[in-house]
C-alpha cells in the first residue's frame, strides 16, 4: 500500500513540475508576430472610398 502512495504522490509531483515548466516557458518565450502586411492598392472607386474613410 506504501508503494501505491508513492507512486501516486511521485506521478502527481511530476505532472505539477511538468505543467509548471510549461506554463513558464509560456511567459518566458512570448511568440513574436513581427510581420508587417503591406497595404494593398484600392482596385475600384468603391476600394478607394473605403479607404479614405478607414484613414481619417
């Protein structure tokens, strides 16, 4: 019955390390989103109207 608690508590103890680890290297390691999208060109007058009104 000892080793069963043992092997309980040690598999519990490794899945709180284990999800911990994982939760600091989330901190630790943000994703970096540095592509910048060149604006595309309005095609129609419609395209155009609607940009000049995103831009003010």
């Amino acid at each position: 019955m000892k080793d069963f608690k043992l092997k309980l508590v040690l598999s519990i103890l490794s899945a709180i390390v284990f999800s911990f680890i994982f939760i600091l290297l989330a901190f630790a390691l943000p994703i970096k989103n540095e592509q910048t999208i060149a604006p595309m060109k309005p095609k129609g007058k419609l395209e155009q109207v609607s940009q000049s009104l995103k831009n003010k």
